[in-house]
C-alpha cells in the first residue's frame, strides 16, 4: 500500500540531489523521514475531519491561446497554415471583444465617449453658440481629459469636488487681477503698474501656491486639479483684454466658466450612468484578491519549510504571487478613501469603519505571513551553516572517531541532502507510529542527534504533518470568498470557518506541545556531544519551534480576520442608516470623543513612540535632528547673550521654513511662471506671445514640473514625444477629413479609444495624455477657426493653415516643456537621489534605535510600559519602505555627470531591507505573544542580560554605521564589526549557565543533568567539559546567583534566547548583504589608504 501512494503522486515527490542520485540515509534517518504520517486537517467548509491524502495547492494560471499558438507552429501544409492563421485570427477577435465587456474595456470606452461629448462644445452648433464666438471651446474636451470617467463613483465625487474648489479659486484670482487693471487705468491712466501686481501675484502667486498644494498633498486629484486651476488661471490672465488693456468684460470669464462646468459634468455623467463602477465593489474585489494571494504566500512557504528548499520562495510563480498582493493591496489603500464617501454618502457610515478594519486585519496576515518568511529563512541559514561543519568535520574525522565514527559517511551529506531527505514523504492512509516516541525500547540506549540536520527530521516526523494540516486549513480560509453574489451586500462568511479554525488550532497545539516536548527531551540525551555540536542542535531546535510558533501567528491573525468579518456581516444585517457627518453643529463638542473612537481620525505614530509621521514622501533628516544641530553651538555657549541668540534662533526658524522643500517648489514654481508669463504683459513681446500660443507653453511648464530632477525628466520626456505624436495625428485627420466634423468626430474617437487604452492600460498617463491633448487643440481649434470663432487670421481664418497651427503649438508645448525641466534642474533643484538617501538613511537610523530597545529586555520590565515595537510602529516602516521605492523610480531617471543612478544596486538593498523588517515583525511576535514569563526564562534572560545588550547594541551599531555611510556617501573601513563574537559569547554564556546549574544539582546531591520536558532530571553521561569542573567552584564565579542556580530550568526555557539569537543572526545575514552592495557602490577604505593630501 505503501508504494502504491507513494507510486500515485504522493506529496511532495522524490527528488534527486545535486549529484543526480537518491540520499543514502542512515537507518535511523530513513526511519524518521521515509514516511510522513497523515496528519489529521479540518476541512473548513464543512468542520469534517479527515486523514485523506491531500496537498497544499496554490492558484494556477493557463494561457488559452497556447494550443492555437503550438497548432500553428507544428502545422506542416499550406492548408494547415491557413486553418491556424484563420482560427488565431477568430480567437483574437473574440480577444478583443472579451476585452471591450471587461471592466478595463469598460473604462477605456468611458473615457472615449467622454471625450466625444467634449468635442461636441467645438463641433455641435448649439454647444458651440453657447459658449460664444471666441475660441478655445476645445479647453471643455481637455477637461475630459484631465477628468476623466475611468473612476470609482466614490472618486469621482472627490474629483468633482476637488474640480469645484480650483474653479472657484481661479475664479476669485481671475476676477481680482481684473479689478486692480480696471482701477489701475482709472487711477493712473495706465495699466503697466497693474501689471506687475498682477504678474507677481495672479501669476507667480497664484500658480506658485497651486505649485506648493500640488506638492504638499500628492494625491492623483489634486494634481489633476492643480492643473484644472492653472488652465483656468493662464486661460483668462494672460489672454483677456480685458485684463490686459484694463476695462470689465465677463465674455471671457463667462465663458470659462461654463467651459469648465460642462466639462466636468460629462465626466461625472459618463461615470454615473455609463457602467458605473462603486468604490465598495472595488474594494471588495480588491480583499477577495488580497486574502487569495495571502493563501498562496502561505502555501508557498509552509511547504517551502516542510521540505527545505529554497525553490518554493525562490520561483516566479512565488513572485508573482507576491506582484499580485502588492497590487491588490495598494489598490485596497486607494479604494478605501473613495470608497468613505460613498458609504457616508449613502449612510452606512459603521460599514465604513468595519471594511477599513477588514484591510488592516489582512494586512496583519501578510505580516505574520511575512514572520513566517523571515523564519524560513532561519532554516535556510542554518542548512548552510551545517553543511560548511560537516564537511570541516569529515575532513578532520579519524577512522577511529569514536562514537561518531559509524554513521560518519551516512552523515556526511545529511544537511546538503536535507532537502531530499524531507521530500521522501508518503502519505499513509492509515497511521504510523512515531518513532523514537517513548515506547521505543532503544530510546534510552543510544544517543538520539549526533548532528543538526537530525533534528530537522525528527521534527518534521513529529510536527510536519499537524503543520502541513494548520497550513491546508487557514489557505483554505483565506481562499473562500468572503462575499458573495451582491458584492456591496452580501457578506457570505460562514460560521463554520471559525469553529473550523479553533478546532485546527487544537489539534496543531497539543501536537505542537508534544512535538517540543520530544525534542527537548531527546536533546538532553547524548551528552558525548560536543559544545559546539550541542549548540548547533540547540540552535536548530529553537528554530524549528520558532517556525512552529509563526505559523501560530498567523492562525492567531486569521482569527482576528474571521472576528471583523463576522462583526461586519452583523452589521450588514442590522444596518441602520445614519448621517452623522452631517451633522457639524456637534463637531465642537464631540471633537475629542469622535478622535477616540475613530482609529482614522488618530495620527499613525503617538510622537512618544516613534519619530515616524503620515508624510507624502520620505523627507530625510527630521525636524528634531535639525532643531538639535541648529542650538548646540548655543547650548555650548553659556555666556553669550540670550537676546542676541534668541534673534538668531528667530531668524533661523524662518529661514528653516523658506527652506523647507514644498515652499521652496512653490517659490520655484511661481518665479518660472512669471518669467514665462512676462511675455503677454510687454507691448513689445505680446504679439509673439499670442501668435505662438505662450498660454500653451506656460501650461505644459506647470503641467511637466515635478518635485524631484527625476520626475520632471520622467514627465517631460513622455511629454515631448506625445506632443509630436499627437501632431502628426492632428495633421493626418485634418487632411484626410477635409475639417468635416464627422469625420473628425470619429477620428476623434479612435485617437481617444487609443491614448485611454495607454493611459489606463499601459500606464503610461504622461504620454498618453499629452498626445490627445496636443491632437486636441490642434484639431479642435482648426475647426473652431473655421467656423468664424476667432479673428485672428494669423493662421489662416475660415480657411484653417493645419501646418502653421501644428507648428505653433508644438513649438510652444516643447519650449515649454524644456523650460520646466532646466528651470527645475537650474534653481534649487531637488535631487531624487538624495532624498532616496537622506531616506534609507534615516531608516536604517530608526531601525537601530528600535533594535536597541532590546527585544527581550521590555519582558523583563514589569512596569515598562513600551513594547518592542507596537502595531503601528510596523505599519509606519512598511509604508515608509514602500516609499522609498517611488522615490528610487524617480531618482534611475536622473541624469548626472558622475554617472547613472546605480538602481539595480539599490533595488537589491531595499530588497533586503524588507527582509529586515519581516525579521523585525519576527521578533514583535516573539517578545510580544508570551503573557508571562516562566521562573526558568526570566533566571536565564537576567543571567545573560549583558551579553544580550551587547548584541543588541552591535546590530545597532551596524546600522548606524550604513546609515552614514549611505548618507555621505563614503566607503566603508574593512573593520565593520560582526556579531559572531557576540553571538558565540551568548551561546557560550547559556552553555555555561547548563554547566553552573548541573555543578550545583552536584554539589547539592541532586545529580544528572538538566530538566526534561517534565521537569525531571534525567540521567546522561557527563559531558567532558563538565567533567573537568571541580566540585568546588560555586555558580557565583561565573555570575550566577543562588536562585538562578536553583531555579527549575526546563529545556523548553531556552526557546526563547534560542529564537532571539536566531532573527538576531537573520538580521545580521540581511545586513551583510546590504553592507557588500554598499562597498561596491562607494568601495572600501584600507589600511593603506593616504586620505590627507
């Protein structure tokens, strides 16, 4: 029966080693791992329990067109070539259709119909009349551009809102810079002194504050919105005359404004009625994505450990799955605003609440998933740590090895074949017996490890098949779909899921408590063991309860999924609908009261917990360093005046605010708008200005200015060869049309079909956007000219010169662009490298003073009332990470003369940095999920307190010492310390607490070894270094106090050092890494080196 499920597919399959044979284990090995016992899972569905053969499956993705693909290569015939040409052409076309009744095809057809109803202002005689005889009209098609459709109701809400404040805004400055003409002519007689008031404040002013809110909210909205205002502005100041020569006139600021009102309302129209899309759905297909992919992580990794390879997290369907979840998740963020306004617009305003809990819950999930990354890669580490002793101990083994020497040469490849020694699993329909379970007449004969890798195998036979069922059930708890047909509506969570869950966490404890308590007490057997061999399988034991311990997180995770998920379908079900934010007369007496109760309206990091705040971008060096480094000199200066240093101080805080990043782009911003916009206002220059369509120029420069170099070159770029693009359409549609509006209506809809399908599919929005807007004004203006809406004849009139107006236009959306960039780059440029920097940088300098806490050290402190490291803390420097990486996409599109952003280099160390962070998450859950601690942790953490402060402090250290470094960027010395030292001088402190403690139960008459699993001694050989102790010395020469010495010490006590030790080391691998792709970046001081020239 055996082979015939093995022979049937049993899971995982045999695999070959390296060397392209089967391991050959020793005996005790294949009776540990040549079976796997079927362990007992809870199907969640149902609650069923079932012993069944069954395997950790993940998502599968298949292409339907690979068949007609291999058809037609493997055709031979003419004949064949045709019928597979024929049915790839049928399958592309259907292709295509099942693409236009997506929901992506859905958007990109929104977004065209919008943008034919725009035209309709230019073509459409009743439209075109309304908006009167000037030209322009195609500024209403630009607004279905810049607005498009292709929005959740609840964006759209937000858009049209945000829309109505630039409008209004605009508005008052437009109507402001026409007062000051008018009474500047009446006044003075003259309206160039008005003209510099209004080019320095209606100009630079207002488009340097829509600059500086552009920059400091740095939301998608608001820059579309910034650009809506700044159209408005540039549209009537710089071409009214009646601004310009000083008289009133509402023409054309009535005009803009219906432009700008029917512009907006066939956007919110389209979005409305036309496949309308709600922000909820979104948002719940988002989680139902999200949880789906979660279960895939966890597959992954679980079955990842169980047969200890690398492979599962190293393949591309693992970071695929990973893609997925991060896409998955950044679109929950974003739908989760939007979809706040619609819930409080329909009033379900508790719904709201329970769905942003929902996201923060399965963001815990992909945490504790990530902790349980961090401890598989604790095992990987110390496979390859054993495999290096082993090997150094066949080498130096004699013939005559004592008790080592007869299982040497099956051992000898045990951990590099570890991997095909824990594959070699069938299932069993029936159970087995565990070996080397304590009915084992051998058990007490032989010792049980004689090297690391054995304990991976006995644990896995004890613990691998209750971890494989833990595994199956919460992957299937996160595959089932938590709502159902009526996504808005329905939440279809069954409440067998968390009976099912329970009973699976019942089952995998008191399997897990035995498992642990065989493996501690096998490991106080065989005291021949050396101390070094005595630590590796001590370190590899902790490992493995450290795994165990993280796959407990994240069933204890899922529960709290499964908690809001329940509260909500309550909710759903006894939903009273409320508008209490409506209700602002409350707002000054609730304030405090609704702050408490509204995890939103709370700030993300309470200044006491951690420097970290909500910001757009990282912003470097903090504030309270700078306050630090601006008041030494005078805090080291007691005689000096205080009034003279409290003017200075003075002086210093306002020349600290002009410098701060987001007034100085608005500064920027506002001084290149006026030396562009001087133009319009000088007699001498203006004719040009208007001939070559400067408004156009100034709005592509406020369009193409970005906050770093890097995004200014990424935008402009885009920009110039959509610019051209959309010339060379605008050219060929006039000309084949001969500018009938028909004609150029459907030309219209397919240039929109195609630049929508780049913008939202391709994601290519700057170059999209700017080749139908620079088709749009050139074709759309033509047709305007022909239809008498302008007087100008400068470029032809009723008969529209399509080259000349192209010419134009794209010469003055180049020069615009081209000023944007140099202006960036020429007056106090932002650098995206250095941001990045300064960035990671003060990263890795928070990550140290968190480390330094003391992981450990908080559980010691009764009265501490500080965790290691607290919830949001963890959110803060995820998201902080996640930041750092748009501004590494901004900063690989710099340009400078020392060279090319090395991105791949930095890709690798922000790569790292994450591991760094789950290792981080790691320990949150190691020092955070134990109530209390026993007598027998607390003795051995006081006993190797300095010790632990010492690595604590050497990883600290580590960190600050690459934070400078990526902060100067300076080569590093060849000195950086290792925590190897520390780290063995902690494990020999813990050996040397075994040997004070057995020199004690000596001393005391007690004898034998250490407690086992029941707190009893059991009796070993001694081990050679305590033979050699004499019975005089007292625990107290090595520091140990009388009641740590007689203290009940259970093996099971020396987890949790054991697990700090072991993500302390994981952290230091990771920093390792980060350190070598530093020295090749900025290379390595050597002894040699002549710095002082």
């Amino acid at each position: 029966m055996a082979s015939e499920a093995s022979a049937s597919g049993a899971w995982p399959p045999v695999r070959p080693n390296k060397r392209g044979v089967r391991a050959q284990h020793a005996p005790y090995a294949r009776r540990i791992v040549a079976k796997m016992r079927n362990g007992t899972f809870i199907i969640p569905s149902t609650g069923e329990r079932s012993r069944k053969q069954f395997t950790l499956r993940t998502s599968a993705t298949a292409n339907p067109r690979a068949s007609i693909i291999n058809r037609y290569t493997e055709a031979e015939t003419l004949c064949e070539q045709c019928a597979a040409a024929l049915d790839d052409g049928k399958s592309r076309l259907l292709a295509v259709w099942y693409w236009l009744c997506s929901d992506q095809g859905h958007q990109v057809l929104k977004c065209t119909f919008a943008y034919l109803l725009g035209s309709l202002a230019t073509f459409s005689p009743f439209l075109s009349n309304y908006l009167g005889n000037r030209d322009g009209k195609h500024i209403v098609a630009t607004l279905t551009v810049f607005f498009h459709p292709a929005r959740t109701t609840g964006s759209m809400i937000e858009a049209a809102l945000i829309a109505m404040v630039a409008v209004i805004f605009a508005n008052v400055v437009c109507a402001l810079s026409m007062t000051v003409a008018v009474l500047s002519r009446k006044s003075l007689d003259s309206v160039a002194p008005a003209h510099a008031i209004i080019l320095l404040t209606a100009i630079g002013g207002g488009l340097g504050f829509i600059a500086w809110v552009k920059q400091r909210l740095n939301q998608p909205l608001v820059n579309v919105a910034s650009s809506l205002g700044s159209m408005a502005i540039i549209s009537m100041v710089t071409k009214d005359d009646s601004i310009l020569y000083g008289y009133f006139s509402d023409a054309r600021f009535v005009q803009v404004i219906k432009m700008l009102l029917i512009g907006i309302t066939f956007s919110t129209a389209v979005n409305l009625l036309v496949w309308p899309v709600a922000a909820r759905s979104v948002l719940r297909k988002s989680i139902i994505t999200a949880s789906s992919t979660l279960s895939d992580r966890l597959s992954f990794v679980t079955r990842g450990f169980l047969i200890g390879s690398e492979e599962e997290v190293n393949s591309p369907e693992y970071h695929r799955v990973s893609k997925s979840y991060t896409a998955a998740y950044g679109l929950m963020t974003i739908t989760l605003r939007e979809a706040k306004l619609e819930y409080y617009a329909v009033g379900e305003e508790r719904i709201y609440q329970y769905d942003k809990r929902l996201v923060k819950s399965l963001d815990s999930v992909s945490q504790a998933i990530g902790g349980l990354r961090s401890a598989l890669n604790t095992q990987f580490t110390l496979l390859r740590e054993g495999s290096n002793v082993l090997a150094e101990n066949q080498e130096t083994a004699t013939p005559e090895g004592g008790p080592l020497s007869p299982q040497t040469p099956s051992r000898v490849s045990s951990v590099m074949d570890v991997v095909e020694r824990l594959s070699v699993i069938d299932e069993d329909e029936e159970p087995r017996s565990i070996p080397n379970s304590r009915s084992d007449p051998t058990l007490n004969q032989t010792p049980i490890f004689r090297v690391p890798s054995d304990i991976f195998a006995l644990f896995m036979a004890l613990l691998g098949p209750s971890m494989k069922s833990l595994a199956y059930t919460l992957s299937e708890i996160l595959r089932e779909p938590p709502f159902g047909n009526d996504i808005k509506n329905d939440v279809a969570i069954s409440e067998q899921l968390r009976d099912s869950l329970r009973e699976a966490l019942t089952l995998y404890n008191t399997a897990r408590h035995s498992a642990l308590q065989e493996v501690y007490r096998s490991m106080e057997l065989g005291r021949t063991r050396s101390e070094a061999v005595q630590a590796d399988i001590e370190e590899v034991a902790a490992a493995c309860g450290h795994f165990s311990f993280s796959l407990l997180a994240v069933a204890e995770a899922m529960d709290s999924y499964l908690d809001v998920l329940e509260e909500l379908k309550y909710a759903t079900e006894t939903l009273e609908r409320s508008w209490n934010w409506t209700k602002f007369w409350q707002y000054k007496w609730k304030t405090r009261e609704m702050t408490d109760c509204d995890p939103e309206s709370e700030p993300l990091l309470k200044r006491t917990q951690s420097g970290l705040r909500r910001s757009a971008l990282p912003k470097g060096i903090p504030d309270s360093l700078k306050k630090q480094r601006d008041n030494f000199n005078w805090d080291a200066s007691s005689q000096s005046s205080s009034w003279t240093r409290s003017l200075s101080q003075l002086t210093l805080r306002i020349m600290r605010f002009l410098s701060r990043e987001d007034i100085i782009f608005g500064i920027k911003i506002g001084v290149g708008s006026v030396l562009w916009a001087m133009f319009a206002f000088i007699p001498a220059t203006r004719p040009v200005y208007q001939t070559w369509r400067g408004e156009w120029g100034l709005l592509s420069y406020m369009v193409v200015v970005g906050m770093t170099n890097g995004a200014s070159n990424t935008t402009g770029f885009s920009r110039l060869i959509g610019t051209l693009l959309g010339a060379v359409c605008a050219i060929a549609a006039w000309i084949l049309s001969f500018g009938n509006a028909y004609a150029l209506a459907l030309f219209g809809f397919f240039m929109a079909l195609g630049n929508f399908y780049m913008i939202l599919v391709v994601k290519n929005g700057p170059l999209g956007r700017i080749s139908l807007l620079a088709y749009n004004v050139i074709v759309l203006y033509a047709y305007s000219l022909s239809q008498q809406d302008d007087d100008d004849n400068d470029e032809g009139g009723r008969n529209p010169l399509i080259f000349d107006i192209a010419y134009h236009r794209v010469i003055a959306v180049t020069l615009g662009i081209v000023w944007g960039m140099l202006f960036c780059h020429m007056l106090w440029p932002i650098s995206g490298r250095a941001k990045f920097r300064e960035g990671l940088a003060v990263l890795y300098l928070q990550l140290g003073l968190i480390w330094k806490r003391g992981p450990l050290t908080t559980l010691l402190e009764s009265d501490s009332k500080r965790d290691f490291m607290d919830a949001r803390e963890q959110a803060a420097l995820q998201r902080y990470a996640f930041k750092l990486e748009t501004l590494r996409t901004s900063a690989k599109s710099e340009f400078e003369l020392r060279g090319p952003f090395p991105n791949k280099a930095y890709s690798r160390i922000l790569h790292a940095t994450k591991h760094i962070l789950d290792s981080f998450y790691a320990m949150r859950l190691i020092s955070e999920h134990r109530g209390s601690l026993s007598a027998g942790e607390r003795a051995l953490l006081d006993f190797t307190a300095a010790e632990r402060t010492l690595l604590c402090q050497r990883i600290s250290h580590v960190l600050q010492v690459l934070a400078s470094c990526i902060m100067l960027e300076y080569p590093l010395t060849d000195v950086i310390p290792t925590i190897e030292a520390n780290k063995d001088r902690l494990l020999g402190r813990i050996y040397q607490f075994r040997l004070d403690r057995f020199e004690a139960q000596l001393l005391s008459g007690g004898g034998g070894g250490g407690g086992g699993s029941n707190g009893k001694a059991v009796a070993a050989p001694l081990p050679a270094v305590v033979a050699e102790v004499p019975k005089v010395r007292r625990g107290s020469a090595s520091g140990a106090t009388p009641a740590q010495l007689s203290t009940e010490v259970e093996e099971k006590d020396y987890a949790l050092v054991y697990a700090y030790i072991l993500v302390t080391a994981q952290v230091a691998a990771d920093l390792q890494k980060v350190r070598e792709e530093i020295e090749g970046l900025f290379g390595v001081l050597h002894q040699n080196d002549m710095l002082l020239e």
